[in-house]
C-alpha cells in the first residue's frame, strides 16, 4: 500500500499498457462507488405525436449510498482474456491505483470506453483525468476523435466528472449491465 504522502501527491503518475501481471491488481481495486444523487430518467410520450421525449434529472438522495461496480470480476476477465493491449493502467510506484479499457470501433469511428477506474482511496486527486487524457492520446495514435464512455444512472459522480470534461450526453440503454442497471453514455471529442 502506497504510504500517506502518495496519497496526497499524484504528480509521480505513471500510465502505460497493461501486461499480464497487472491483471490481478486492477480486479483488485475497490471499483465501487458512493453517492449522494442518482440520475432518474423519465419517458415522456407525447399524445397524438408520434414522439417519445426522455428526460434525466439529479435526485438528491437522503444519505450517501455505496453501489457496487456494474462489472463484476468475471465479466472483466473475460473483456481482458484475449487482448489487453487495449488496457492502460496507472500506478503510482509499484501500486496500481486505476486503469482505462476501451476498444476502438473502426467502423463506427469511435474509440468505446468500456471501463475508467480509479481505486477509492485516490478519487478526486486527478487520476482520472489523466486517464481520459492517456485514453484520448492512444485514440489520436490510431486516428480517433471520438470517444464513448458509459455510466449507470447510480453513479452520480461519473456524471459530474463526464460533465466537468466536457463529455456530451449522447443516449441511454435500459438494463446494459448484467445487474439491469441503465448505461448512460457520453461522448467527448478530442
């Protein structure tokens, strides 16, 4: 475990590929999340129109609530078990404290950013950022602007860091992840 001055200190942040031994550690992250708002969404038929109007708008929630990742380990492993070269990691010494997994989608001309994890204890030190910009510099390597993120609606503060970014809402799928939750999804331009 990283000592109280790292904590503090993320200017010694190194991102880079994964290899294999990384693996282990970034299932190792707590990659749960508390949350003081969700995103509810709401469908807005329109009578006499054939127009379906949907709209999401923060709840306050009573107290702070901790929600499991939307991935577990084993659906991780299975996104990483034949290719990780699309894997950055970021460490801080010999911790691994996050990491970025994105595929590029040639077709669609986009880079899908299917995970972005920063453990708990280094959250709201810039960690992520960086990852977004380690993402964004792979994604111009191989001739990409675009770049899609997901979130469940659970997830108050990814929405406030896509939002802080720049990212644009773009849609939502309902029940995406294997627990049923809704993805929301971003796109930020680079």
């Amino acid at each position: 475990m990283a000592d109280e001055q790292t904590y503090r200190d993320v200017s010694a942040l190194l991102i880079h590929p994964a290899e294999l031994d990384d693996i282990a550690a970034c299932l190792a992250l707590d990659r749960s999340y508390t949350t003081n708002e969700v995103w509810q969404m709401v469908l807005e038929p329109r009578q006499g129109l054939a127009t379906l109007g949907v709209r999401f708008h923060a709840v306050r929630l009573t107290r702070e609530v901790r929600h499991p990742y939307p991935r577990p380990d084993e659906e991780l492993r299975a996104l990483w078990q034949h290719d990780i070269s699309d894997v950055l990691v970021a460490r801080l010494g010999d911790e691994v404290v996050g990491f970025v997994d994105m595929r590029a989608l040639v077709d669609r001309g986009c880079v899908w950013v299917h995970n972005l994890v920063v453990h708990a204890p280094f959250r709201r030190r810039g960690i992520g950022r960086q990852l977004v910009e380690a993402a964004a510099e792979w994604g111009r390597e191989r001739g990409f602007r675009r770049f899609i993120f997901e979130t469940p609606t659970k997830n108050g503060g990814a929405f406030q860091f896509f939002f802080a970014i720049g990212a644009e809402f773009t849609g939502f799928q309902d029940r995406y992840y294997s627990n049923q939750d809704i993805a929301v999804f971003f796109e930020y331009r680079v």
